[in-house]
C-alpha cells in the first residue's frame, strides 16, 4: 500500500501502537490495565465497522453459551 505521494504507508498495526517514523510512542497500557491499542483500533472503524465487530463478539458469546458443558 502507498500513500498519495508515492511512499509506501505503514502498516495500520505500527499507526495504533505509535511505531509510524515521525509519529511520538504512544502508550500499550493505562495505568489500571487497560489495553490502549484495542481502543485505538476500535476508535479507528467506522461506525458500521465498530457495530459489525461487536455484533460479531455477541454471536460467538451466544454460540459458546450455547455449547456449554452441563446445559
């Protein structure tokens, strides 16, 4: 993938974790724990994408409470 002037773009993985040239290291983690790049990535979507992927997580929630040993 380039970029408009010819460049070749970073991969997006290096843009959310802060490793792009140019671009100041930004943080993994908070301070309680929380992973930082999740939110920058979700941050990232679109708002259709954002609902695609949480509606994703929801159905395989649903598929696995459905496999439960003991049900």
């Amino acid at each position: 993938m380039s970029s408009s002037d010819g460049k070749p773009s970073e991969p997006v993985s290096k843009v959310v974790r802060g490793e792009s040239p140019g671009v100041p290291r930004r943080p993994t983690h908070a301070e309680d724990g929380t992973d930082l790049t999740l939110i920058r990535w979700m941050l990232s979507l679109r708002h259709a994408e954002r609902l695609q992927v949480l509606q994703s997580g929801a159905r395989s929630l649903a598929l696995l409470r459905d496999v439960r040993p003991g049900r």
